[in-house]
C-alpha cells in the first residue's frame, strides 16, 4: 500500500495519504496564487477515505461557494483543497515529506500563468548556503533556530528539547 505523509511548517496538523495521489498539478489560476501566496500552488489529489489528519485539526477558508481551503491557524500553512460534497482531497504537494515523490505532470489555471515564469525556472540557480547572510543574519544562525517540524512523523508536538 502507498503511504505518504505530510504536514503543516510548526507541525501542528499532520496527515498521511494512503493511496497514489492522482493528477498532480500546478495551478496558476489566481485564486490559487491568492491562497499560496504564490505563483502557483502544487496540487494533487485522493480519495475522502484515503486522506486522514493523524495530528491537529485544520481551520478552514471557503475561498468559493463549492471550494474550501485547510490551513494551519498555527503557522498559516496551506495544506488541503476540497470541493464541497465531492469524494475527494487535494493537498499541497510541497506539504508533503517527500514532494519529490508526486512530481506535477500538469499545469492548470494557464489564464493566469505568468510569461516568465518558465525562462526564470530555467536559469541556474543557488543553494541557501552559498548566501552567507540573509537579511542581516547569517544562513548558520538562522539554521540554528529553525523551529520547522521535521520531515517525519514525530510522536509528540511540539517535540521536546
């Protein structure tokens, strides 16, 4: 059986998938930019009785009549999209704890999709490390209070230190 995990930044809301997420995609339409805060939000999605939260409750935004978007009221993680009254769930791939795993293989929304948002993709681009400060602090002082949740279950939250 497939199994993945995922979760908000603070770890607040956990869930895991236990089916193969279907149709993952980048949206760009603008209600989706609006909700990521993004130029697009990575999406995929299963079943109703394949998607479970193993941690925290979600609050939600109804973004639309039929459509209701998850969030971490925690940290502002978005985390879930589902149309109302459908047999189904949509998460942010990049909630997930391995987003490698579900590579979009389609984009949605192409109205609003930005023209040079392929020709910026395409250049080379540079690891967080090689920036020796970022704002002021260092990339090293920054790593050393991370307070991100882990890419993993964990079996208390917060963990203790």
């Amino acid at each position: 059986m497939t199994e993945l995990t995922g979760g908000c930044q603070c770890g607040a809301v956990r869930y895991k998938l236990t089916s193969k997420v279907q149709d993952p995609h980048l949206c760009h339409c603008r209600m989706c930019q609006k909700a990521a805060g993004n130029y697009f939000m990575p999406l995929g999605g299963v079943k109703r009785d394949d998607f479970h939260i193993t941690r925290g409750e979600a609050s939600w935004f109804h973004s639309s009549g039929p459509v209701r978007r998850g969030f971490c009221s925690n940290c502002g993680t978005p985390l879930f999209f589902e149309t109302v009254g459908h047999d189904g769930m949509a998460v942010t791939l990049g909630s997930l704890d391995d987003p490698n795993a579900v590579p979009p293989v389609s984009t949605y929304g192409s109205e609003a999709q930005y023209s040079w948002l392929g020709a910026i993709c395409a250049q080379t681009g540079r690891e967080t490390e090689e920036s020796e400060e970022l704002d002021g602090y260092s990339v090293k002082e920054i790593a050393a209070t991370n307070h991100q949740h882990p890419d993993h279950d964990t079996k208390e939250w917060p963990q203790n230190s």
